[in-house]
C-alpha cells in the first residue's frame, strides 16, 4: 500500500456504480484515483481520469484498491488482471463470477498471489440487521425459532420489466436467486450460519424475461431453526420507496420477535406482549439500502488501516456461492437437500 490516502480506482461506470463512488468520496482516507469503462463517456462522468480498458486504468495510475462494479461475466477476467499488475486487494460486486468453477479459479489466483478478495455482499451491512443480529446476541428473542423475509420490490411486471435500472435482468437466466436471493443467503448465514439443508421452489411469471423471478427457499439448521426466503419481484410492500429494504422481515424467538419494515425500522415485540418497542428508526439514509455500500466500503478501509478482520473475503463467501448452487439443485430436483 502506498502512503497517504488509499488510492482507490473503480472498473465500471454503470447503474450502479454511482453508489459507489458516492461512499468513497464520503470516506476518510481515500483518494479516487481512476475510473474504467467500456463506454469513455460514462468513466469521464465521474470526473476522474478515464479509461476504456482495466490495464492502462492500472498502468497509468498509482493504485492501492480495485473496485469490480461490472458484470458476472467481466470478473474472473478482470480479477486475473489486477493481479498481475500487483493490486493486492480487490473488492468485487455480486453476483460473483459467471460459475462456482469460477469462483474457484478466482480463489487459486488469488491465494497465489498472497492477495484479498473482497466481495462486494452489502445487505449484511444494512443498518437493520447489524441491528437485529445485535438484539439477538443480547438475547433480547431468547432462542430463534424462525427468520422470514419476503421480497416484494414491485419492478417485474409487464413488457418494460427492468429496463430503466439494469435491462440486463431480463436476459440472465438465473434471475431471483442469483441475482437478489443471494443477498439473503448471504444474511441468513450472517445471522444464522450455516444450514444443514435447503429446499427450494423457483418460478418464472414474467415471459418477457429469461430467469426465475419468484419463489422460495428454507434453510433449515441443526437446532432446528428455519429461514425461508418468499421473493415474487411482481408484488410490493408497504414502503414509499420499496427498494429501501426491498421487503419485510420478522425475526422470531421464543422471548420475543424483530418485525423490519419497509422504511428501515426494527421493532421488538416480547412474547405475550402486544407492546412494540423501536430499537431502529427510519432514519432517511442517503445512498443504498440504509447506506449499506459506504458501510461496507468503510469496513474495508477499516480493516485495511487498523488490520481488523475484514468481513466477505472471497474464500469465506465461497460458501454462499455454494449455496446458491444447493437452492438451484433442490428448485431443479423438487426435494430436500441435505448439505455437506
């Protein structure tokens, strides 16, 4: 790492991206350094030196970080070319890669190069469910029995689904899973841990698109704890803005139960009460997702600066991917799978 400020370049100046570079310009010591993009126009937007292709980004300027903010299929390319021009820590967007084979050859490269690969899994840092899994550490629902979220972000209905965010949606084959139910395998597991087996039941409503853009899956855990994740991308929730937590949870023990709302609160209930108590307000956070991508990034700088253990580091994340191949598998074999 060079002294001074992290010196951070961004591959990637679509939909997305601007979330990105809004939290590292909010971070103390960090300097964006460059931006890369198949499209000049969208890297100069950004108003930092632009580049057309990854490898001049990092021939011509001094970098300490990569952020990956492209595509599934750009990444284990785009991996294996930060590496050989000696970037040792990159940060990487979901979904990850193109295959869990993938996935696998990221993590060979990486580890030969003595480098850290951080995934880009930001619905863990959502202020919400750092504040449940806070609650339940001090056991304020006792034992959980049981973790719901429904999914109801309203965006894939009719002929125009998706195409004024990302219309790339519409021509993945794996939809729902991939790209948004891996959020949630990956807060199950920060919550939970991991299951012992998964069952799964995938649907596509929506001709005009490739993928599954509903269904569920429940994890079940060896103290008999369940997760289900009930996702329909057709429906909406209670919330002015449904993309702010982009569905509804309830959390259940046997003391008591965390309901998360579409605004961003937490409330507590005991069991027996019909009493709620708000341990999260809705704050208005700016960014994403209750500023889940500043939150993460900040993780990151943290973790680099101060040598604290930084969370979602591509070996750890590998079982996610796994996961998402298990809740694929099950959907596909309509039936219960046990897992290693």
């Amino acid at each position: 790492m060079s002294a001074g400020p992290l010196k951070v370049a961004c591959l990637g100046a679509g939909y997305f991206s601007r979330f990105h570079y809004d939290a590292w310009r909010r971070l103390r010591d960090v300097e964006l350094v460059g931006s890369a993009d198949l499209c000049l126009d969208k890297a100069a937007s950004t108003g930092l030196p632009a580049f057309t292709d990854l490898t001049t980004m990092l021939s011509s300027v001094d970098v300490d970080v990569l952020d990956i903010i492209t595509k599934p299929p750009t990444h284990l390319e785009a991996i294996r070319q930060a590496l050989d021009a000696g970037i040792k820590l990159i940060i990487c967007q979901k979904p990850l890669c193109n295959s869990l084979e993938e996935v696998r050859t990221a993590i060979e490269l990486i580890e030969k190069s003595d480098a850290r690969l951080v995934i880009h899994e930001n619905f863990r840092f959502q202020p919400w469910y750092r504040c449940m899994a806070r609650a339940v550490n001090d056991g304020l629902i006792g034992n959980v029995h049981q973790f719901t979220f429904r999914l109801r972000p309203g965006d894939g209905q009719g002929a125009d689904a998706y195409l004024d965010r990302q219309p790339y949606f519409r021509e993945m084959p794996r939809l729902l899973i991939h790209e948004t139910g891996v959020h949630f395998i990956d807060v199950f597991r920060y919550m939970l841990g991991m299951p012992k087996a998964v069952y799964a039941d995938l649907r596509r409503l929506n001709a005009n698109i490739a993928g599954e853009d509903a269904g569920y899956f429940i994890f079940d855990y060896d103290n008999g704890c369940r997760a289900l994740f009930d996702g329909n991308r057709h429906l909406d929730h209670d919330a002015d803005n449904t993309r702010v937590t982009m569905g509804e949870a309830l959390l259940e023990g046997d003391k008591g139960s965390l309901s998360l709302a579409g605004d961003g609160t937490v409330r507590l209930r005991t069991f027996g009460s019909r009493r709620m108590q708000t341990l999260l307000p809705s704050l208005g956070w700016q960014g994403f997702g209750g500023d889940c991508v500043h939150a993460l990034q900040q993780h990151v700088v943290q973790g680099v600066l101060t040598g604290s253990t930084i969370e979602n580091q591509v070996q750890e994340y590998l079982a996610v991917i796994e996961l998402e191949e298990a809740v694929y598998r099950a959907a596909e074999e309509h039936r219960k799978l046990e897992l290693d």
